[in-house]
C-alpha cells in the first residue's frame, strides 16, 4: 500500500496570498477527493505534490520519497493531469502519445508500442488513434490526458479540475476510467463539484482559504450532521433576519421560492422541516464559517 503523507505545508506567494496554510493530509492508494471553491489552494497543492512548485515551509513524503528534495525521483512514478492541458491540434492521438513515451524514456520501439496501444485502449481511444487531436472532443481530450498521465504507470496521478466542460456522458466515461486507476494507486482529484467527490471517492477533504477545514470518509461526514439540518421556505424580505438568528449554510431556490437550509443542534422550530443530508450539505456547512 502506498501513501502520500503531507506535513504542515504553507505556501505564501510573492503579493502576499497565503495559498497554503499549515496543510496536513494523509493519503492512501484509492480515490482521494480534495474538494473546495475557486481561490481556496487546490491547484497551489496539487503543483506542491506534483514537484512543479515548493512550498515555503513543510515536507511532503510519498512512501519513504522526500518529494520537494527528490522530484526526479518523483517523476518517475507520477501521473499528472493539469487543469489546462495543451495539446497539439494537428497531431494524431497516436503519434503524440508516443512522442510522449520517448520522452518518458521509453525508447524500445516494441514496448513502447505495447504500452501506446494498451493505453489507448484503456482510455476508449483505440478507435480514434489516427485522428487529429484539435477534432477530440472535451471527454476524448481529458482521456488523452490521463493516457498521457498513466504513461509511467504511476503510483501516484493526480487530476485538477478534471471534470470541467464535459458532458454527463463524457463524465461518467471519465469517472470509471479514475476509478479503476484507484484500485492500484493514489488517485487525487482536484474539484469545486460536489459530485464528482459523491460518486468516486472513499475518502475527501474540504479546503477554504488555505486551510484544510474537514477530511474523512464521505460517508462518515455526511452522518455526522445527519440530523442538524433543516429547512424551509421563506419570504425573500425576511432573508436577513434569519441570517442574523440561525447558522445559514445554504441559500437556494425551490420551484421560484426561496428555500434556506440552517445548521442546528436542537429543532429550530418555526416551521423548519429536517433536511435531507448529502454532500453538499456538509460542503456548505464548511463554507459557511
Ligand atoms: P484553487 O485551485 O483552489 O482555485 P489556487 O491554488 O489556484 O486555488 O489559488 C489559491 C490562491 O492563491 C488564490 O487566491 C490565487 O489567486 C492565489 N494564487 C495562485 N497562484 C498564484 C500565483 N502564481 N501568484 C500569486 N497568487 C497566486
């Protein structure tokens, strides 16, 4: 079994932005989500583990790699996929992959064939080999990039952002393809959607501003405020009084009304009525502090 282990990592960039602050997670094989909104450190985190940047203070290990003093070492056995992921229009799939083999080191012409068409395979690509890249569709594209990623056969992939402009269709495509990858290594999946964490992950963390604010199993967290939830549909006018008395975590509207769900040790009363309790829930009870 591999692990991530990351120690009290904190990252103050150049204008002052504390981006990390005092971060510390652990992380086994399987599907780890690391869920946030925009601005909250994710990527800054992502590029940390995968040796792209350092922090300022802090130590991340993977096994017994010391992954900020060893990053050759680190590439060896990382997958990364980038939020933004450039690829050259005018090449097909094929031929870039294995351009991106030789650059992995795999000069053997016969293994590295092995390996492209396997992955090609593996990612559902195989068909579509011989076209260009500037014709892939956002899904094929992301596939690409997680062929390209798997290249090393890594022990460690990280994804940020993966799910971004994909059709439902294409997502779930997407999802199976993590998911099998997370049986035999670390997978980290950089979101700000809830549902890609819902669907794949067994174990998640929340971050805002910096900081690590919940981790565990999603599961776990979801019942622990199982029964603090409630809702209930009010007047727009009377929006801010309720703000004022209760722990608002969540301010949506239902069928044109507005709806407000409230975090609550006891029965609020008033007629708030219990609410189902799911991710989100728990995602926007961490915003809301
Ligand atoms: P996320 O991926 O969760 O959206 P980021 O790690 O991209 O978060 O950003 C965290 C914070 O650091 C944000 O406030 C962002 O504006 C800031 N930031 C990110 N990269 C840089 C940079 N290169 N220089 C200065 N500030 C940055």
């Amino acid at each position: 079994m591999d692990k991530l282990i990351i120690s009290n990592l904190s990252k103050t960039y150049d204008n002052g932005v504390k981006a990390l602050d005092n971060v510390s997670l652990e992380i086994p094989t399987g599907m780890f989500g690391l869920l946030g909104p925009n601005g909250a450190g994710k990527s800054t985190l992502m590029r940390t583990i995968a040796t792209l940047q350092d922090a300022d203070e802090g130590k991340i290990m993977l096994n017994d790699i010391d992954v900020m003093a060893q990053k050759i070492e680190v590439r060896k056995i990382l997958g990364y996929l980038p939020q933004q992921f450039g690829l050259y229009p005018r090449i097909s799939a094929i031929d870039l992959l294995d351009h991106f083999a030789i650059l992995k080191g795999l000069t053997q012409r016969k293994q590295r064939k092995e390996i492209v068409t396997a992955l090609l395979q593996k990612t559902n690509l195989y068909e579509v080999r011989k076209q260009k890249l500037g014709g892939f569709s956002g899904g094929m594209k992301q596939r690409f990039g997680i062929a390209q990623a798997l290249l090393s056969n890594p022990k460690l992939v990280i994804v940020d952002e993966p799910t971004a402009g994909l059709d439902p269709k294409e997502r779930n495509k997407f999802y199976d393809l993590l998911s099998e990858i997370g049986e035999h290594a670390i997978v980290i999946l950089s979101t700000h959607i809830v549902d890609d964490v819902k669907e794949l992950c067994t174990r998640m963390a929340i971050m805002n501003q910096g900081q690590v604010v919940l981790e565990g199993k999603p599961l776990l967290l979801i019942n622990q405020i199982k029964n603090q939830v409630f809702q209930k549909i009010i007047d727009k006018k009377e929006i801010a009084g309720y703000r004022a008395a209760y722990n608002v975590i969540n301010e949506r509207h239902y069928l044109g009304e507005p709806i407000i769900q409230i975090l609550s040790d006891s029965d609020p009363e008033r007629g708030f009525i219990p609410s189902q309790v799911g991710l989100e829930e728990v995602y926007f009870t961490q915003l809301s502090k």
